[in-house]
C-alpha cells in the first residue's frame, strides 16, 4: 500500500466526489476500526463507511440511540481515515441538537480528514423507546445548509448525505410515519438545502419506488444492500461477525481449555499493520550503527 500522500492530491471528499461522479455504482467496505479499514482497502473498496451503531457498540459499548456522541464517533472516523488511502464515510446521526453543532462537528469531520457523512433527520433520542417522529423540513434543511457552510468556509470538498427517516416507521423502531409523499417531498427539500445524496433506510423494497418518485435524477445510496440504480452501498455489520466469533472463542476456552472451533490468525496482518516497513526500519538502523539483527521477528 502507497503510504505517501502529494500535497497536490485532491482531499478526501474531492476524491469521493470524483467517485460518484464517475456514474458507477460502487460499495463502501464496511469498516470500524483502523485494521479493518485498512482491510477493506487491502481487498480493493473503493471508499470504506464507519455506522454510529458499529462504532458505538464496538468502541464504547453503547447504543445508537442518542447517547453517543459526534466526539466519539469523530475520534474513531479520525483514527481509520488517517490509515486509509480511500476516502471515508461516517454516519453523522442527528450532527447534534442545533444548526450550530451541525457547522462545528462538519467542520470538525473535514478538518480529521473525512470524506463524507450522512445525517438524519430524526429527533433525539433516536431509535429507542420514545416515539420521537422527525424534524421538520425547515429544521433539517437548515442543518444541511450548516453543514454546508462549514464545507465552503474550510476550501475543501466534502460529500453531505441527507438520511430522511420517513418509511423507517414507528412500528419498525424509526421516527417516520411510512408516506411515500412525504418521504419524496423532504427527499428534495434536502437536496435543495445542498444535500448531495439522499438515503432512505431501511425498506430495500421501497428505494426503487422512491427514486421513481423523485423524478429518477436524483442520486440515492443504499446501506448493507445494493439496488440497481443506486449511487453506493453503504455496507455495515461486520463489528457483529466480529464480536459473534469473539464471544465463541472465549466461551469455548473458558468451558474447554482449548480452542477447536476454528483459526483465528490470517497471514496479511502483518502487511495490515504495516509491519515490514517497521521491521525495515528497525533493521536498517540497526545494520548502521552496528547493532545485531534477525531475520526473523516475534509473532
């Protein structure tokens, strides 16, 4: 993997936009740590996606729903986009409670080298017990004109996602109220605030009758599934294979002694971590100043 970045090279968000521009449906590789986004690279993604749910879960052991904060998921999204030399796309949840926590925390997403986010429209606290429903339009058109501002005022692209949670109805754990109307008409007005993608979780049955709906110009992604006519996948829930086989290892050898039940090594970590390059540099210092080195290293 190329490690050198030219002060020339476009900022993240100019290459995702490149990206999307290019017309080609495309997957973001599922990532929520610096190694695993590091391994969507290494396997050829052409842009990686961090979910609030992945790194609320895995990084703090919490829920989605509210509690965890922009500081958090923003420490984490910094973490794997400073390992990474494909572009970033966080889940920005609600960017906070006001337009001007949405113009810092976008500020704060580019300035950590992200390359996009979407957010929802959705009240907090989001996805629990409590029947929120949605911002109004005029709400969340002013926190995309926020974040957006934010975008110009730092000279650096970035990519905005507009998330409306109208079919992510009550009876599904979601805010909205199920209208294919209403979903269509925050669709434009959130483009018409400077969004530049729309998302519409989770109903993949839907989609293709939401873009139908919105006249068919209009760029939509997907999360965890891909549809023709879409503009990306956004894939998430690999953080629950993860800790799935975790809690199965650790079971087994704390009622067994051993471990039977598969192999929980893989040859590329060491290239993952940038391991040769270390160990070059270690040896070569070595060899200069007349130290002893080995050919081999501890595993």
């Amino acid at each position: 993997m190329n490690r050198w970045r030219e002060i020339s090279m476009p900022n993240p968000g100019a290459r995702l936009r490149a990206l999307i521009d290019k017309g080609e449906h495309f997957v973001c590789g599922d990532t929520y740590s610096a190694l695993t986004g590091r391994i969507v690279q290494h396997v050829g993604y052409p842009a990686a996606y961090l979910g609030g749910h992945a790194c609320s879960a895995f990084h703090y052991a919490v829920p989605d729903n509210g509690v965890f904060s922009q500081v958090e998921q923003i420490e984490q999204a910094s973490r794997i986009a400073n390992v990474l030399d494909i572009p970033l796309i966080a889940d920005a949840d609600t960017l906070g409670e006001t337009v001007a926590d949405a113009y810092h925390f976008t500020r704060r997403y580019i300035q950590q080298g992200i390359a996009g986010f979407h957010v929802e429209d959705e009240r907090n606290p989001k996805h629990s017990k409590h029947v929120n429903g949605l911002w109004s339009i005029e709400d969340q058109q002013a926190r995309i004109d926020a974040a957006r501002r934010a975008q110009k005022d730092s000279g650096k692209d970035f990519i905005i996602i507009a998330r409306c949670d109208e079919l992510y109805t009550s009876e599904m754990g979601g805010g909205g109220s199920g209208s294919m109307e209403e979903a269509v008409k925050r669709g434009h007005a959130y483009m018409e605030a400077g969004a530049d993608i729309l998302f519409y979780p989770p109903r993949p049955d839907w989609v293709a009758d939401v873009i139908k709906a919105l006249g068919g110009n209009v760029p939509v992604a997907t999360m965890g599934f891909t549809l023709p006519d879409t503009a990306f996948n956004m894939l998430t829930g690999g953080w629950v294979t993860a800790c799935a086989n975790h809690l199965k290892m650790a079971r087994e050898f704390m009622e067994t002694g051993k471990i039977t039940s598969g192999n929980y090594n893989f040859p590329e970590k060491y290239e993952l971590i940038d391991h040769p390059l270390y160990d070059g540099l270690i040896e070569e210092w070595a060899e200069k100043t007349g130290r002893e080195s080995r050919p081999n290293h501890a595993p």
